[in-house]
C-alpha cells in the first residue's frame, strides 16, 4: 500500500458546519469510471468541536485507488461484465462493470459506495476510487467488493483492512490491493478483534499466519465468481474458510498478554478426519511416511479390530522403531465432564486415547481428554463421531510453549 500527500486548499473551523462529501468525478484518467458518494456517521467525519487530543477541525481528506485482483490468470476466479452489453463499449469491448460495488468502511459505518467500476480486458481485476473527509490522525478503514445484489447479509468477495495517517493540509492518497491474501487477513483479524483482550486493537497488531486459509480463500472463489457466474446475494464462506479463520486468529498472539504474564487459551472446534494429523498450530494434513519433529494427534483406526481412536498413529503402523513411534500425546480424564472442568494437563500421557488405565471401551461423545503436542498443551471433548469419516471436538490449548495451565 503506497501513500502520497498532494496540497490541497483548507477549510477553517468556521466554514466546516457544511462537512458533504465532495464528489469530484471520475479521475481524467479513467473517464468510464464512476464514483458515487454517501455519507453516513457524522460523528465519523465531524472534526470542528475542540477536544483536548489536540485534533484539528479542519477538513483532512482520504482519497483511495483500489485494485481488487479475483486471482491468477487462468486459475478459474474472475469478474463478469456490465449488465447491458453496450455500456462501457469501446473500441477493445467493454471497460467497466456494474456486477459488484466496491465500498469504503471505517469502524463498520459504510462511507462510500462505487457500483461502476473499471475492469480489465482478461477480467480478472477490476478498479475504483472512493474520497471522503475525515477527521485528520490515524485512521484504520476497510475497502469490500460485494455483489451488486448484496443485502446486510452478504459477505464481502474481497476485502483488507489498511491504516493511514489522514493530514489536516492536504489529501492523503492511498493506493491499495484487494485479493485473496487481503481478504484472508480481513476474515481472520475480524475472528482475533471478537477474542477477549485489549479493546483498542488494529490490523498493524495482527500477525496472525493466513498463507494456509489464503489457498482456502482462493479455492472457494475460484468456482464461485467467474468471469460467467456472479456470486448471488447469499454468498457466504463455507466452513473450511471459517474454521481456519477462527484457528489463525486463536494462534495469533495478543497485545500486552506476553508482558503481563495473563493466561492466554486459545479456543475453537475441528473435524478431524481419518488418518489425517492435527499439529494443534497447524491445519490437519494427511500423516507422513515418517514422523517429523513433532508427532500430533490422528484419528485413526487401532489394529488389530480396528477400533477408532485418538493418538500417536506412528506407534500402530509398520515403521522403523523410531523415539517418536512412542511419543504420548493424549491422556483420558474420566473425571472431567467438560472443558471447563481441565484446570491444568497431566504429567503423564499415552500414545492413543484407549491406553490409559481404567481406559474407556470405546471413544464416545462427551468424553474429555488432555493432549500434548510438541510444547503445546491443551484439553478436547468429543461433540461427534461419524465412525466411517471423521470426529469432531471443541479445544482449548494454551498458547505459550511449555505451560500446562489451561484455566
């Protein structure tokens, strides 16, 4: 994201009670391009009272350049034409679109909506502009693209979350990218904003890993807007994108929690599906011909009656005798009726859920076990069994290495 600062002339206090928002056109550059303004949330935009943060009352403008890019070339997302075949029409076919409107958010007020907007010759990108008047400082806005038959349930296509410093002496230009990188950021910081903590959190504070949910992001446009199907107004993202979102946002750290020593639990719910390993900070993957550094939790099935469970799968499968093959990495707690009930992990854990003794028959729903995965400890209880595909648990681990605590 590029920033620039052009000198603009300044409103004074005592011209401010106006405050509109100043449509100026569409750039020379882009004639066909169409910019459409409202204005929403005075107390947003309305800079004239003094306050003692020192804010000024004159008129700081935000004037943003968004490219919004539906994928790689050729990798299946893109974005449909106009409604009418002859708008836009120009000697190389048409250069804009009115399938989607691209718009401008700041803490959740909607400030400005573009419903035409450029598109490239390959449709697979698609351009516009939005200005407003803000209070001058820093300012963290949202930019959306959506259907153009979106309705306040919709989710955004494409979306990312960028912070600015807005001059009071000038418009502050910012140039930005929409794509599914962006969007997978926008997903999994909104997941991290609503876990408890510090009220005052912002995108620059986010660290949180998006490179697996990106793929997840990607995958799901890629069959759901296309240069010849417009996503409808009840698009959403499917559960895959969701859970991974809830997941990155749980490992990403929160401020201030690694200086003042408070206990910080991640929290969620996983499907975990036959022979696939659950690292507890990374997705579930298939399990490898060897263990790697870390063994994690796989449901698999337990030779010789193939009874389903949970575990170290490297120590029930033909394998080189290896110090992993023995690695405990679960433990039963029969005298746990919840989540709730697991104030700390303990000290001893086998290598499959059924080995503990008085081991269960069975795993059954509503069963609590601790995990112990590499320096990550953490509790799960079982909500579903589905014996032919896969289990599914509610979690919590606590994220700093080596700590057993969990309540």
């Amino acid at each position: 994201m590029r920033f620039s600062l052009t000198r603009s002339p300044v409103r004074t206090s005592e011209e401010c009670p106006a405050w509109r928002v100043r449509d100026h056109g569409a750039p020379p550059a882009s004639p066909h391009l169409g910019v459409g303004f409202a204005l929403l949330g005075s107390l947003l935009l309305l800079g004239c009272a003094g306050s003692s943060s020192g804010i000024s009352g004159r008129d700081g403008m935000l004037s943003v350049n968004a490219e919004a890019v539906a994928g790689p070339v050729g990798g299946g997302a893109g974005f449909a034409l106009a409604l009418r075949g002859a708008e836009g029409e120009g000697a190389g076919g048409p250069t804009t679109t009115q399938r989607y409107e691209g718009r401008l958010v700041i803490n959740g007020t909607v400030l400005t909506r573009v419903s035409t907007l450029a598109i490239s010759a390959l449709q697979d990108r698609v351009t516009f502009s939005a200005t407003v008047p803000l209070i001058p400082g820093q300012t963290e806005f949202a930019l959306e693209l959506l259907p153009a038959s979106h309705t306040a349930a919709t989710s955004p296509l494409l979306k990312g979350y960028y912070r600015v410093n807005v001059n009071d002496s000038g418009i502050t230009v910012a140039t930005v990218t929409l794509n599914a990188g962006t969007t997978a950021k926008a997903l999994a910081y909104e997941a991290w904003r609503r876990r408890p903590g510090p009220t005052l959190r912002n995108i620059s504070q986010f660290t949180g890993d998006v490179s697996a949910l990106t793929g997840l992001v990607q995958a799901w446009l890629n069959t759901r807007m296309t240069t010849n199907t417009i996503p409808a107004a009840d698009f959403t993202w499917g559960e895959p994108v969701i859970q991974e979102a809830s997941r990155v946002a749980d490992l990403a750290p929160m401020p201030g929690t690694g200086e003042t020593g408070a206990l910080d639990l991640a929290e969620g719910s996983l499907e975990l599906f036959y022979d696939r390993q659950w690292l507890v900070t990374s997705p579930p993957d298939s399990v490898p011909s060897v263990p790697g550094s870390v063994v994690g939790i796989t449901f698999f099935k337990l030779p010789p009656n193939n009874l389903p469970t949970l575990g170290n799968w490297f120590s029930y499968h033909p394998q080189p005798l290896t110090t992993a093959n023995q690695t405990p990495v679960i433990a039963y707690l029969p005298e746990a009726t919840s989540l709730a009930d697991v104030a700390s992990a303990p000290t001893t854990f086998h290598r499959q859920a059924l080995d503990r003794y008085p081991f269960p028959p069975a795993l059954s729903v509503g069963q609590v076990y601790a995990f112990h995965v590499g320096d990550t400890y953490g509790a799960l209880q079982i909500t579903q069994i589905a014996p032919t595909t896969s289990i599914t648990f509610r979690y919590k681990y606590n994220r700093r290495p080596g700590d057993p605590t969990l309540r």
